[in-house]
C-alpha cells in the first residue's frame, strides 16, 4: 500500500482487523462524478470520445461489476479498458512486459505504467492506502475520477445516460429504494462475507463471518425459488452485485476462503440463476475463470506455495 505517496512493500494483502481479528475493508478515496458538460462536450465529439479509461481486472469482483454494467448499457465503444495481471505482487496490481503476461491482460508497453500505485501517486502525491482497482481514469486531467465500484456503476448508469445504446436503466427510479435495501442485504453477509471469512485471523472471527454467508445464501435460495431477478422483474444493479459473487464462489472463496458449507452448485435455484445470467453475454464476456482462479490462488498469506487447483470442473462453464 501507499504511505504518503511512498510504496511500503512490506503490506498485507489482508487489509485491517479489528481486535478480534475480523477483516475490515478500507474506504475509497476518489469519489467523483462526471458532469452533464462533459458529457454533452463529449457528444459534440465525431468520436465521441469521453477521455476515459477503466483500469479493472477480471480476478476482482468490484472491477467486475464495473466490466458487466458497462457491456449491459453498450459503453464499450466509450471506455476503453486496462486489464492488470491476475496476481496481486509485492508491488500491488501491476502490468507485465508484452509477451509475457498472462492471456486477456493488458501489457506494460502499451500501458506506459508497470503499477496501478503509479495512477494513485499521480493523482495525489501524498495519498495513503491500498491501490485498488477497478479505477476510473481521466486521460485529459490524468487523475483519478473514481475508485468506488458502487459509484462507478451509478456513473455508467446515470451519468453516462445520453451514451447508452441499450434501453436498460440498472438504478430505475421505481425500485431505487428496493434496490438499496437489497444490496445492503448482500453486501456484509455475502459479497464482503466471503473476504470477511477467508481473511479472518482467529477462529471465532472466520465462524461468524461463514455462518452470516451461508444464512445469506439460504435467503437468495428461497427468493430465487419465486424470483427470477435480485429485485422487481427486471435486471438491476442488484444482479450485478450479486452475480460477481456468486459466480466466484465454487471456483474461489469455497477453497481458498474456506467457506464449504455447500458450492452454489448445490443450491438449485441460485444454480439455475447463475445459468440465466451466463446465458447474457455481457455476464460471460467478463467472467475469466483462469483469471480468478490465478488471482485468489496467489495471494500468499492464504496459499503460500502459490499452487493453483486444477478443478472444479462446473456445468456452467459451457456458457463461457
Ligand atoms: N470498495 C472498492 C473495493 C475495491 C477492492 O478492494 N479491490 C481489490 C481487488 S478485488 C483490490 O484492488 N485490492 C488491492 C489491495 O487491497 O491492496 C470497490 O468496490 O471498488
């Protein structure tokens, strides 16, 4: 992490803990938004070209909810994306040399940065914290617009509005309230539960981090027994919220974080949902199993020999 502005290399990839050792995620920084003029000076653009750049990767599942809303809304052809390697090092996210990194990842040369730390630095010379991505760039300014996924989808979403070449709307005003309600229901027992188990350091911190994953998924069994979508009758940013999740969980968090009570293959109907949402192709465009497996498999303090499993071999990785 950064110390004004400085890389300490000795950091812990697994955050701060409070004194019972439970796992606790650190704020973002950059909270901008982009405004009505620089949309509209943007439209007034032949290319239409907004400066912006997304530095994501596809291990991460808050990058990845950035990846799905903007191949759901059609903003591919406004953001170009940067992909760091799957491994998080020593030096933080980082880019290799071309040739030499991992497939589907963006390389260092085309880049002109090795670490996302640097885009961190540039924005603020002094600032202290985790280089974390996704990141929203600015290109004209070189700063940070934002490092928060949640925003970021809001910004796809709200922001970008008059860009969109889809009908969607993932916030629509009707179900706003619903829709918060039910990302707060998800996001400490669920997206975050899941970190909150894996990087735990005592026993008793892991145990109730892995009873609230599992009472949680309990619930979205039920709902989505009755329920075809997170919240109304339609996709939402609850879905994307819940998918990067979900779909991590049988290749990832049930090994590496310990949390095997059951795989999501053994609940039948958030199987089925999963299925439904692989069955769009902005949902598995953006899902790169090698990717996640290569990340979370890497992280040193939980898996210090660095090996990557082999399977699970999933039924739903004939979607992508
Ligand atoms: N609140 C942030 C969280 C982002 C985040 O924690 N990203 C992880 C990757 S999945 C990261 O970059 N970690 C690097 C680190 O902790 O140093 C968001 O949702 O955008």
């Amino acid at each position: 992490m950064l110390v004004n502005g400085q890389w300490q290399k000795k950091w812990d990839p697994v955050q701060k803990k409070d004194s019972d050792g439970r796992f606790i995620r650190q704020s973002s920084a950059f909270r901008n938004r982009i405004t009505p003029e620089q949309v509209q000076a943007a439209l007034g653009n032949p290319n239409k070209d907004l400066g912006l750049k997304l530095y994501v990767g596809y291990i991460c599942p808050w990058a990845t909810r950035t990846l799905i809303a903007r191949s759901l809304l059609g903003l591919e052809q406004y953001i170009p994306i940067s992909v760091v390697e799957p491994q998080l090092t020593d030096f933080g996210w980082h880019f290799a040399p071309a040739g030499s990194g991992f497939p589907g990842s963006s390389s260092a040369d085309d880049e002109g940065i090795e670490h996302i730390h640097q885009l961190y630095t540039q924005t603020d010379g002094q600032y202290t914290g985790r280089a974390t991505v996704p990141v929203l760039w600015d290109q004209v300014a070189g700063k940070i617009i934002n490092n928060e996924s949640e925003d970021i989808l809001r910004i796809f979403n709200q922001d970008l509005h008059p860009l969109h070449q889809s009908e969607l709307d993932l916030y629509p005003e009707v179900l706003r309230a619903k829709i918060d309600q039910f990302n707060d229901s998800i996001y400490h027992t669920f997206n975050n539960g899941v970190y909150r188990a894996g990087f735990a350091s005592t026993q008793q911190a892991y145990e109730e981090a892995y009873q609230e994953v599992f009472t949680t998924l309990d619930q979205l069994e039920s709902h989505f027994s009755e329920q075809q979508y997170a919240v109304g009758t339609q996709l939402t940013e609850s879905d994307i919220r819940l998918f990067v999740t979900l779909v991590r969980f049988d290749v990832a968090y049930h090994g590496l974080f310990k949390t095997n009570q059951k795989r999501i293959t053994d609940y039948p109907a958030l199987s089925g949902y999963l299925e439904r949402l692989l069955q769009i192709p902005a949902f598995a465009n953006n899902t790169r199993v090698d990717h996640i497996k290569a990340g979370y498999y890497s992280v040193k303090a939980l898996n210090p020999t660095g090996i990557v499993p082999v399977g699970p071999e999933l039924d739903w990785f004939k979607y992508l």
